[in-house]
C-alpha cells in the first residue's frame, strides 16, 4: 500500500509517493504563477493554477515511481495535502472562486487587521479571547477586506475556504476545515478549538453559515471522486484531513513529541515544536498554532536568513562553498563582529522598520571571514532571541531538526547548536510538508480502518534522520550567551533610531 503528500506552496506544486514504511518511491514538481499586483501590498493567485500543477506534479510522481520501482496506481490508498497558510479562498454556492485568492504574504488588509483588533478591545485583548494575536497574513482580515471592497463578490460568498481546503474539496467535493490551518486564520479560538464568536461576529452575522464546520486532523475528509480517481488510475483512495505547511512539515520532520524542535533555514527563519496543551504568548510575537495531530505547534518566524548571506555572497563573489569555508576560518563571535540581520525589517522581534547593523568592526575584523561568521551567527541570534522566549514559557528542547538551504552548511548549523545549546541533526528527506502530508495520511487511512495508532508512532517510524549529530561545543557557551544578550541590547537601543527617516 502507498501514500500521497502533495504540498503546493507558493511558487510550486510537490508531489511525493511513499510506503507505509516512510520510503520514498516517486516525486514530482510543477511551478505557480502569480497574479500581477492590483493594489499596494497585493498577492494573490489563481486557485485553477494550482489544480493544473497538482494534475502535473502527480503524473509526474507516477512516472518516477513506476520507471524506478514497477509501482501500480491502484495500490495508491490514501492521499494527504499540504497548503500554504493563511490564504483566503472565496467560493460560490455552486463551489466556483469568486475571485482570485488572497495569500499570506498579502499586506493590503492593514486597515482590516486593525479594525478586526480595535473590536475585539486591542491587541492584549485579542490574544486574551483568542489565545493568538491577528497578524496582517491572516484570513480574516482578508474576508474583512473583501466585504468592505467587493460587496457584489462578498453577496456570493458561500463558503471561505484555505488553500489546502480548496485543494480538498476539488478532489472529494466536501468542505471542511481542521485545528491546524484553522488556528492561523484569526477566526478560531485555539485553546477551544472553536470559531470565536465575537472574531466572527465582528466580520458579520453572516460568516457563520460560511464557514466548514471543525475537525480534529485524524478525520479524514473523505474519499477521492470518481472521475479524478480514474483519471490517474486510482482506485477508493482515502483524502485526509491535511493542513498548513508548517503543520505538515512538523510532522515531515518527526516533531511530534514535547521538546523536538524543527528549524528552517530559508529565505526567513521558522522554528516550531509540538505541544501537548495549549500554549499562548501574551505578547503575541510566538505564533500561538495549533498543529494537524491534535495537539499545538508554537512558531516563531523571522524574515531575515539566507537573503542576508545571499547579498554578502553578491558582495564578496563568493560561492556556498567559499562562504562555508570563509566562515569557518574565523573564531566564534567573529572577534567581537555583531550583524543584525534585519534586511526586510523583522517581524520577531516586532521591528518592521528596522534596517541591517553591523556593530563592532575593527581594522582587525573587517575580513571576508569575519563578515561570514558574522552574517551567519546573526541569523541565528535573531532566532535566539524568539527561541529564548519559548523556552521562558514552557519549551524544554531536546533535539532541533534542521531543513531548508543553511541546513546545508556544517558551519551553520555548529553555530545553530552552540547558540541553541542543543543538538542538531538533519533529515534524509527535504521536502517535509509533502513527506508530512503523505504520512498524515497513512494515519487517517488506519483511523479509518479501525486501527488505533499514535501518529507519533508513525513519525518514528517514517522519518529517517541523517546520522551523523552536531552536538553544542561546550567551549563557546558563555561566549554566546553574552553574544546573545549583547545582539538583544543592540537592537531594543537602536529601536527609536529604526523608525526615524533622514530627510534628504
């Protein structure tokens, strides 16, 4: 028997096939186009867009699962989607698009956030009833927005879905939502796990009858239509629950036990760990998640990683190879070099106007190694603040997984380990939130055949680490730790100087 994970992301589709043993057997890709902008801050798509990419990713799959393994479709039982997050995907009644959809990096809504918060009693108030703040990425304020600027669109509503929702429905014609994506629209009170009736309320009366009822992720949507089925040679196959891309890539990662934590090192800096009860940060810059197990996924996201490195690399001409080796060729902390790494501003700690600092630089230290060391240490120290945080309430890390480019790097990911204090390693496979979305559905497939298992069973299972671990050096701890504190009080000085803007 097999499984399917599909994620489709912003810029593309992947489509992953394995066993029931966590073995991968075929993989594919198709890319995503994206709308041009219509307004200051827009991002959307087309949700047909990412119905063709499935349709070619997935045929894709099958080609390299049958090519490599002599792999038959029909042994295809169970099918899992992972979605971006935080999008808005309006239908009719008939189950048409209204419109394009509205992404998570979509920051037109500002006035809609901020209105949804003012009626909720503030920011602090918001939290309070809700157990997460409302960011300017979440669907709420898209559904706000499409209110007050295309009442004629908003009259059609019929149903709000997300993406991976979207996908869901097309594929069994069911609507329906679980905890996990749920949680980051600002709609659902994630200590509950209920629609918020006064966020909803607060959009209108009316969203209630257009929202998909809640359920818990291990049931499943439903099955595969007719048509769709037969159309890739597919026989009953069971479509799960799914989730949002961090939910699937938590389980893509095996972090499903209490103190596991996953860290990406991409473009921005994500780390989030699974928790067994609920967990809210009072000031809100913890992205309060619950995840698609059951249980609840804190996330603390950044904005500045491998782009800070990539212009450093532009700068020097260099190539992954030189910066790794530039890096390591300087002493930890850089001989006193500090980088905050705030290029695109920063969204933890909350500093959206905040700009790149170097701190520090000496005759001495104005190397190409020092730079390196100091471009990758300050990602990982920006990071650290939010990681402290997380630990001062309640996070008791035993092991980071590290995914995305910088995983690549020894050099970063030793530097990851003695910021952290805690042991590193990473997975044999990258794509986590395809690898998560298939494995999250083997766990539906045998809710639904009456078999009771832990999904935690099935990570352990499933999910291969690469063997060889990097362990914190004992050696640079308290150099970090006063590195750490020195990178905290550089920027909350510098904060008053961030929003100031030079006339010319």
């Amino acid at each position: 028997m097999f499984a399917v994970g599909v994620d489709s992301g912003t810029q593309s589709t992947k489509v992953y096939i394995i066993d029931f043993e966590g073995n991968l057997l075929g993989r594919g890709t198709a890319p995503h186009a994206m709308l041009p902008k219509t307004s200051p801050g827009a991002s959307e798509q087309d949700p047909g867009v990412w119905i063709e990419a499935f349709d070619t990713a997935f045929r894709q799959a099958l080609m390299d699962a049958s090519e490599k393994h002599g792999f038959h479709s029909k042994d295809i039982v169970c099918l899992g989607v992972s979605g971006q997050q935080h999008g808005c995907v309006p239908l009719d009644k008939e189950g048409v698009p209204i419109r394009p959809a509205k992404l998570w990096n979509d920051t037109s809504t500002v006035g809609e956030t901020e209105e949804l918060v003012q009626k909720l009693g503030g920011p602090e108030e918001f939290i309070n009833k809700l157990g997460i703040g409302l960011a300017v990425g979440f669907t709420a304020s898209k559904i706000l927005w499409l209110k007050k600027n295309e009442p004629e669109n908003y009259r059609h509503l019929h149903t709000v879905l997300l993406p991976h929702n979207y996908l869901n429905f097309v594929l069994t014609g069911k609507r329906h939502m679980e905890y996990g994506d749920a949680s980051g629209t600002g709609l659902m009170d994630i200590r509950s796990r209920r629609w918020s009736e006064e966020a909803v309320g607060a959009i209108g009366d009316e969203l209630f009858d257009r929202l998909p009822p809640l359920a818990h992720p291990r049931e499943p949507v439903g099955f595969m239509k007719k048509d769709i089925a037969e159309k890739f040679g597919l026989k009953n196959v069971l479509v799960a629950s799914g989730g949002g891309d961090n939910m699937m890539g938590a389980i893509g990662t095996g972090n499903t036990h209490p103190g596991v934590c996953t860290l990406s090192l991409g473009t921005s800096g994500t780390v989030y760990s699974y928790f067994d009860e609920a967990f809210s940060d009072p000031d809100g810059e913890i992205a309060a998640f619950c995840d698609s197990t059951g249980g609840w996924l804190p996330l603390l996201c950044t904005m500045n990683v491998t782009n800070t490195t990539e212009h450093l690399k532009s700068l020097l001409m260099l190539s992954n190879e030189d910066l790794e080796k530039e890096a390591s060729l300087s002493p930890p902390g850089a001989d006193g070099l500090v980088f905050l790494p705030f290029f695109n501003g920063e969204r933890v700690p909350v500093l959206p106007d905040a700009q790149g600092v170097l701190f520090g630089m000496t005759a001495h230290n104005m190397t190409a190694s020092h730079l390196s060391r100091a471009f990758m240490e300050g990602t990982i120290l920006n990071l650290g603040y939010g990681f402290n945080r997380m630990r001062s309430m309640g996070l008791h890390p035993t092991e980071i997984r590290a995914t995305g480019g910088g995983a690549n790097s020894r050099t970063w990911l030793q530097i990851t380990a003695d910021i952290f204090q805690t042991s590193v390693v990473t997975l044999k496979e990258g794509e986590a939130a395809a690898f998560g979305a298939a494995i999250q559905s083997i766990w539906n497939w045998y809710h639904t055949n009456g078999e009771t298992i832990d999904i935690s069973d099935l990570t352990d299972r499933c999910v291969k680490l690469n063997p060889k671990r990097i362990e914190p050096d004992p050696g640079t701890e308290s150099l970090y730790v006063k590195l750490q504190d020195r990178f905290n009080a550089l920027w909350q000085t510098l904060k008053p100087e961030f929003n100031k803007k030079l006339d010319p």
